[in-house]
C-alpha cells in the first residue's frame, strides 16, 4: 500500500504533464495564426490577380487580346501567368470572363472573376480552414 501512496503523492511529472497542455495550445494557435495569414495573402494575390486581368482585357492589351478583338483563351493563359508569379495555380475552369459586364450599375465593363479552392497545409490541427472556396471578381471599363 505505500508503493501506491508513494505514487498517487508523487508531483514530479506535473510539470511534463502541464507543459504539453501548454505547448499543444501555443503551437495550434501558431499554426491557425500562420495558416490565416496564408489566406488572406492568397485572396490578395487572386484579387491583384484579377485586377491586372481586368484591364489587361479592358484596354486590348497583346496579352488578351488577338488584333483588336478580346481573346478568352488569351486572357485565360494571362490569368494563369499573372498567378503563377505568386506560386498560385488556377485552373482554366476557375476562371470567367466577360466583356459586357455591369459593374456598379454602369455598363461596358470587362470582369474577370477567379475561383480557387485553398487548401491549408495543416489540414489535421486546422480543420475549419481544411479546403476554402475563394472568389476574387475585378471590372476594368472598356476602352474604345
């Protein structure tokens, strides 16, 4: 029986036993802040992204537009190239197009609008931000 009370009353792994409560919290809490931070560079990057896009479109730029007349395959490829400068893939199917928008309320405006799926690289400690959808839109006014 003093074998047992010895170890019901023995303290000297409290310590170890609270560090690891302690330390599980502070590095999920690193993580999540790290992750978040990710995010919301991702969105900006997509948002500058499809600013860029909209009036590379908007104004006929060589890079979107074959002659003088939008090219939806040419946009498509600057989409892709303007985001992979930031390390982003976007799939071609992630990506629409219009030249006859309205934005605002006023019409002839080109818009590009991006749809992507980030993905956390932690997905097992942060399951709320396992596979996000973001959409990022931007209008640029058509020149003549």
């Amino acid at each position: 029986m003093s074998l047992l009370r010895r170890w019901l009353e023995d303290r000297g792994g409290g310590a170890a036993v609270e560090f690891s409560f302690v330390i599980l919290t502070l590095f999920t809490l690193l993580f999540g802040v790290t992750e978040f931070g990710w995010y919301m560079w991702t969105a900006n990057a997509l948002q500058q992204t499809a600013i860029q896009s909209a009036r590379c479109m908007g104004v006929l730029a060589s890079s979107c537009a074959s002659g003088s007349a939008y090219s939806s395959s040419r946009t498509t490829s600057f989409v892709q190239q303007v985001a992979s400068t930031y390390g982003i893939t976007v799939p071609s199917t992630g990506v629409t197009l219009s030249q006859a928008a309205t934005c605002g309320g006023a019409t002839g405006f080109s818009t590009v609008t991006i749809n992507y799926t980030f993905t956390t690289v932690v997905p097992n400690l942060i399951t709320g931000l396992a596979s996000v959808p973001m959409t990022e839109q931007a209008c640029f006014p058509n020149q003549s």
